[in-house]
C-alpha cells in the first residue's frame, strides 16, 4: 500500500486534461453508476501480467503494445474487434518465432477511449468550440453541440469495455487463438503482401513443428499453451474521476487496483511529479507505464521511478520512450544509463508512433511508415550501446484496411490517405504494416543492429 494514500487521494493535487463537465450532479450520478458496476478486470490478472513484464524487465520476454488511438462507439462491431485482435496475434507470432522469447500481448483496447489534447477549445469557422477528447467524454462533430461533455458516455464507455473483453477473452479461450489456426488468420488483404507471404511461409514452418510434436507422441490438442493465449488490456488514465469509479481493493491481499484495465499508463502531457496523475497511478498495484518524451531528464526519470516504484518491484513499471526517429538514439541513452545506474528494474518500450505525426500536403494527420521504423531502429541501437534490453514496442494499429499512414511495403503516398481515412484521432498502421512492423522488429533486434 502506497503511504499517505487513497483512491481520491489525487483530488488535493493539479490536475490536467480534463473535460469541463457542465453538470456536475449529472457527472456524479455517472460515476456513481460505475461504482455500483463489477470490475473490469480482476487482480489476479493484473498480478500475471506484472509477472509477465518482470520477464520483460529482465530481458527474458518482449512486450507487443499495440491497438487503437482512440476507441470510437459509432465503429464498434465484434468484426473489428476480431480484426484487431487477429493482427495482434498474427505480430506475436511473428515476434515470437523471430526471436525465441515470449510475447506478452496487451491492447490497447477495452478503455482506450479518452485522448488528451494540446489545448481546450479549437477554431471551427468563426467559433472557438471545445476540443474532442474522446468518445468517452464527447463527439467529433464539428459542432459546439456536439462537443458538450456528456457524463452518459462514461457509462457508455464501461459498457462497451465490457463488451469488448468478453468477446476477447471468448477469442482467446475458445479455439480462435490457437496455435494450429496461423493460416485462418492470414487476412486476404494480408495474404497479397510481401509481408503475408512471409507470413505464410512461417505458418507453414509452425504445422510442420506441430506435426512433428504429434508424431512424438506429444498432445498438441489439449496443451492450454498451443490452444489458448493471454491477451491484456491497457489505457492512458486520463479522466481520474472514471478511474477511481473502478478501483477496488483486493480481498486477497489488501492491495486497490484499477479495475478498468490490467495496465494503465501515464502519458507525456500529465506526468508531473506533482500532479493528480501521478499521486493516482502511485497507489494502485496494477502494472503501470509512463510515456517518456524528449524532454525528460535522467533526474526527473529517477524521481518518476521513486514515485511510482519505490519497492523497485520488477514488473511494476515500464517505460515507454517516444521521441521520434531523429532525437531517439541520443535522447534515450542517457535514460537507460540512469535508470540502469540507480538500479530500478524497469521495463523499456519503443512508441514509434507518436514522435513522428505530420500534416500532409492534403491537410491529413499521418505518420511514414519509414520514420516509424526508423525509430525503433535507434531504439534498439540505444540500449546495445548501453547493455540493455529492448524490451518492447507500443504502436497504434488497426485490423481494417485503412489508409491512414503513408509508406509500407504497399508504398502509400500522400493522395492515397484520402480513400480509406477513418481514425477519430491519430493516424494508425493498417494490417499490411503492421505484420511488416512485426517483421523488421524482430530482424532489428536479432542482430542488433
């Protein structure tokens, strides 16, 4: 148990990036609401997965972070959610073959509704209207009405979470995830890139061990490790308010969890040592991560590590570095040096993602598929230089065909954003990436280079 702490503990401290709510009584109910619901996620399953990045931590496992920027209620189907859920299996094989360690698998998915933005209101024709957070808090239309913070959406939000995890969880149980069904994975779209028929081959390369296993004498039919897999969740805690709605203390061992997602994560613009986010996410026992920006120095990193690790419990915390290609090699070396020095056990991550947004020519938010490469390139040399691990990549994706970043093996360029642009916030990798991304990771990491 954190000392001097309780689940609204975090309310004495600043805050930022939070909706102006314009009922408060309303605001209450909501929230009263999802109190009154069952967790999301149970304790157990979070302890798991901190058992699961203290591999990580030690270099032992590779992490695979990967899902949507920003959830959305008009787009949720139980397709898309396979979809998604398919790539990210297909990338964890794919990782998992490549390097010979194990994957642990966490989506961004199940909460990741809110976003935070760089300022309150924006101008729309002649009106300043406030900004889009997130389905979770209000709609993207480009509308004052529309962006009116509903506390309704909060409750919307826990259900569709809900829903999510129950269909994940039956996919990864049930006889989707296993082992033996590579090829039912390989989407059409997927299957016509050079990066699918890589994948192809590999699945190939996997029957023919099953099926010497069989011949063995070995029971690949009822082997839980061949059928079934563990797939976590995980969201930035943004809106403190909804995440104290669901945290619960554990009967077994005394300890509050944040119940809305196995994982949580502190991002670049709310990660003030003194600030509510952090006094939050210090005295809940779930794994935690902290996005790590450019500007964050060895000392602010320590004192971050204090905060939220002072027990220096491997596994507790990860730490997910997002620079951009041009500033990751020499803006992280000096990080790993001092987390190493000082001894914290903390598991490195790569964002790729988030350092290297652009405009286009058209006026589109996109990322280059190249730049995002590039910066899990100078990830991975880093932390050679430093005798440490690279532990783990942190990338938004999407099992839909979009066109939303440029580059790739299909070679997208700027006039092909407009055919298939469907993201209600940042630019994502589409399938055909996405197994390219997985792909090159693990060759980068293979031969450190």
């Amino acid at each position: 148990m954190a000392k001097d702490w309780s689940p609204d503990s975090w309310r004495a401290f600043p805050i930022k990036q939070q909706p102006h709510w314009p009922d408060e009584a309303e605001l209450d109910r909501a929230l009263k609401q999802i109190a009154s619901y069952p967790p999301l996620v149970f304790a157990g399953e979070a302890r798991s997965l901190q058992t699961g990045l203290a591999q990580v931590a030690a270099g032992n496992a590779f992490l695979l972070q990967a899902g949507d920027c920003a959830e959305s209620f008009e787009d949720f189907s139980a397709d898309n959610i396979r979809e998604k859920l398919r790539v990210i299996l297909q990338m964890a094989v794919v990782l998992t073959y490549s390097m010979g360690v194990p994957v642990m698998k966490v989506g961004r998915l199940a909460g990741q509704f809110a976003k935070p933005r760089s300022a309150d209101f924006e101008r729309i024709g002649d009106e300043d209207i406030q900004s889009f957070r997130g389905h979770i808090v209000n709609a993207e239309g480009a509308t004052a009405a529309a962006r009116v913070p509903s506390p309704e959406r909060l409750v919307q939000a826990y259900h569709q979470s809900a829903a999510t995890l129950n269909l994940v969880r039956a996919f990864t149980k049930g006889g989707f995830a296993a082992l033996d069904r590579v090829h039912a994975w390989n989407q059409a779209f997927v299957a016509s890139s050079p990066a699918g028929q890589r994948y192809e081959q590999l699945a190939q390369e996997i029957d023919r061990a099953l099926r010497f296993m069989r011949a063995t004498g070995m029971d690949t039919e009822s082997n839980p490790s061949l059928g079934t897999v563990d797939v976590y969740t995980s969201h930035e805690a943004l809106l403190l308010s909804y995440e104290q709605a669901l945290t619960r203390q554990d009967s077994t061992t005394g300890a509050w969890y944040d119940c809305s997602a196995h994982m949580l994560w502190i991002g670049e613009r709310t990660r003030e040592l003194d600030g509510a986010h952090v006094e939050f996410l210090r005295g809940v026992a779930n794994p935690i991560g902290c996005k790590v920006g450019p500007t964050m120095t060895g000392e602010e990193l320590i004192a971050m590590c204090e905060a939220v690790n002072p027990a220096r419990i491997p596994g507790r915390l990860t730490l997910i570095s997002r620079m951009g290609a041009d500033r990751i090699e020499d803006g992280l070396r000096p990080l790993l040096r001092a987390a190493k020095d000082a001894d914290h056990p903390v598991a490195w991550c790569c964002d790729p993602m988030h350092g290297n947004t652009y405009t286009s020519p058209g006026g589109r938010k996109t990322r280059h598929f190249e730049a995002v490469i590039g910066e899990i390139e100078g990830f991975v040399r880093a932390h050679r230089a430093e005798g440490t691990w690279p532990g783990g990549i942190h990338v938004e994706l999407t099992g839909e065909d979009v066109t939303e970043c440029i580059g790739g093996a299909d070679d997208l360029q700027d006039a092909d954003l407009d055919h298939r642009y469907e993201t209600v916030c940042d630019p994502r990798l589409n399938g055909r990436q996405s197994l390219e991304l997985a792909f090159r990771t693990a060759e980068l990491i293979r031969s450190g280079s």
